[in-house]
C-alpha cells in the first residue's frame, strides 16, 4: 500500500478527534469559562452545523486548487484553529476557533476520501477508502480517551495543545511526501441536491439526520450524565469512551457483514429498533454499573451500525447517483449531529439532564418513520416500473 495513503489516515484521525474531542470535555469547559452545560454544548453544534455546510461548498470554491497546496492550506487553518481554541479566554473566543476548526477540518475530510483513491492502483481503492475510514475510527477508539486523560489532568486545552501539535507533524509529511494531485471537477451543489427529489432517497436521508440527531442529543452529554448519576472520576469516564469507540467500530464491522447477508432494509431497521431501545433503557442502569455498561455497548454498538446498511441501500436505491448521495449523506450525518446536540441542550437547560436520553430515543422513532416510508416508497416505485 502506498505510504501516502497512511498519511491521509493519520490527517482523518486528528480531525476525527478534534471533532469529537469537545464532547468529553465539555464539564471542563464550562467551569473555566464560567458557562453552563447546555452553553457549551453548543460548540458541538456549531462545529459540525459548520461542518455540514462547509464540506460541500468547500469543494466546489476550491475545486481548481492543486490538491497537495489545498490539503496544506487547509492544515495550516486548522493548526491556527486549535491554537487560537489554546490560547481562548472566554466562550465567543473558543466558539470561533470551533467554527474555523470544522471549516478547515471538512475540507481536510473530504479531501482525505477524494485523494485516498487517487494515490493508489486502482485495484487498491477499496482498501485505500477503508484506511482513511479507520482513521476516523481510530480517533473514537483511541484519540477521544487519551485526550479526555489528558484534558482531565492537564486541563481542558491540553487535548486541543496535543491535536495542534499533531497537525504541525502532519504538514511536514505531507510537505515531504504527498504528491501533486491535480484537481477534478466538482458536480454542482443544485446537480447534487435534485438528486433528493427520489422519494426513497430523501427519507433515507432524513432517517439518518434523525438517527444522529437522536445519537448526540444524547452522547454530547454523555460526560455530565456518568459523573452526575454514576459519579465516574476523569480516568472512568475515558473508559467509558473507550468501551464506547471499541463497540462502536465493532459494531460498524458487524453490520456490513450482517448488511451483505440479510440486506439493507432488514439491518436498518433492525438497528434503528434497538438502538431507539438503548437510549430509552440508558437512564433506567444509573443505579447499576453492569446494567449501564451492557447498555452502553449496545448503543455503541448500534451508532455505527446504520452506516454501512445506508450506504449500501443508497447504492441499491439510486445506483447512478451513488457517489452523490454518499456526499449528502456525510452532510446529513453533520447536519443531524448539530441538531441533536442543540436539542439535547435545551432539554439539559429546560427539563435536567436525565431527560436526555428520552429526548434523543424521540428523535430516534422519527427516524424509524421516516425509514420505513422510505422503503415503502422504494417498493410501491419498483412495483409501477414492474
């Protein structure tokens, strides 16, 4: 496998974990900064709110950018972004560094799963692909934890110190080793968006806005919720993410297994069932560890589950759009992750913070609604083209 390919891993797993850092340290964050909770989880809400609209718009503004200055360009903000997120002496301070950081960050993602394939043979796409995927994974697995480690015995801008530091060690590799890539044409942002007039494509789409909106109303706050209830000290609480992010990718691998064998439509709602029932059992285990565990890996577990069904089903749905969609469904995924983190704030702020999970197993049936009349679309097309 060509090194350049690790080298785009490695750059998806710093901005994995500078996305998804923040929500471990969120406690930490709120008491320097003299803000509540729900205040600070809104900068899980700007990132990936930014992150859903940039990533798009980016790539078509950028499209006659030569790839390897683009990726260093992009690096380069991204490093400012967490230097000024270091050096932020009040909440309107860091909230900036957050929204230049998924700026820069999506634009780093996007090209990471764009030039994967284009550095390797052909033959070496599908494992070039799954690299760059892994190092989101690993960002969940290993990044989130040691950071929360880190951020609870260092304080809360060590992580983002650590992410800085990282990102200076990726420019020089890239720098060095990265080839010049020139750029390819960008399909127009309304081309991408008619593609949504497919009824079936739409609600899928929609059942995974909803799916992550239900996720993060409820994981955005997953720190307050294991101290307050089941009083975890900081190195607990990284365990926490850690058997979290290991059933997470476990779950992810499983379903694309499962997925292949059953099929996407049983899989989707399959995991929508039993994750909807994880969230709504989560606030019942407080009073037990084992009970809480067992059900926090099933949630971990069922988070990453739907990806590959929803992928797949895309392709099966609107095989001639299938690059497209895979695009929209990133966007949906981010725009679904503002919205459920921005829900679970308010409900933290009006209501109290148990309530969260009940909130987001809510938006987890919409979901499930909007799935199932998805595939009732899909069948009632294919039967009248029958």
């Amino acid at each position: 496998m060509n090194k350049q390919v690790y080298l785009l891993t490695i750059v998806s797993f710093v901005v994995g974990m500078a996305e998804l850092i923040i929500g471990g340290i969120l406690d930490l964050i709120a008491i320097d900064l003299e803000v509540s909770i729900s205040k600070a989880g809104l900068l899980i809400t700007v990132f990936s709110l930014v992150f859903a609209i940039g990533a798009p718009l980016l790539m078509l503004f950028t499209a006659r950018i030569e790839r390897k200055r683009l990726m260093l360009g992009a690096l380069s903000l991204f490093l400012i972004s967490n230097l000024i997120a270091v050096a932020s002496e009040n909440f309107t301070m860091l909230f900036i560094a957050r929204i230049i950081s998924a700026l820069s960050g999506a634009l780093l993602a996007v090209l990471c799963m764009v030039l994967a394939p284009a550095v390797v043979d052909k033959k070496y796409t599908g494992r070039a692909i799954g690299l760059v995927i892994m190092g989101t994974s690993a960002s969940l697995v290993l990044g989130v934890p040691i950071g929360l480690l880190i951020g609870n015995s260092f304080g809360w801008r060590a992580p983002f110190i650590m992410i800085a530091l990282l990102t200076a060690i990726v420019m020089v590799g890239v720098y060095l080793t990265l080839r010049k890539i020139a750029p390819t044409p960008a399909v127009p942002l309304r081309e991408q968006l008619q593609t949504l007039r497919n009824r079936p494509i739409f609600f899928i789409q929609l059942a995974m806005f909803f799916y992550l909106s239900g996720h993060l109303a409820v994981y955005a706050y997953l720190t307050p919720l294991v101290k307050t209830y089941l009083h975890f000290n900081g190195t607990w609480t990284s365990i926490v993410y850690f058997v979290f992010g290991v059933a997470a990718v476990s779950g992810g691998g499983l379903s694309g297994l499962m997925t292949d064998r059953f099929g996407s439509r049983k899989i989707i709602l399959t995991v929508i069932v039993i994750f909807t029932s994880a969230l709504f059992l989560l606030p019942m285990t407080f009073t037990s560890i084992p009970a809480f565990m067992m059900i926090l890996i099933i949630w971990g577990m069922m988070s990453w589950s739907i990806t590959p069904a929803v992928q797949s089903y895309l392709i099966e749905a609107s095989p001639e759009t299938a690059a497209i969609q895979q695009s929209l469904n990133n966007s949906a995924l981010h725009f679904g992750i503002a919205f459920g983190s921005f829900v679970g704030s308010i409900v933290v702020k009006e209501a109290a913070l148990i309530q969260a999970p009940l909130a987001g197993g809510c938006l987890a049936i919409i979901a499930l609604i909007c799935a199932f009349v998805s595939m009732k679309r899909s069948k009632a097309a294919a039967s009248s083209i029958v």
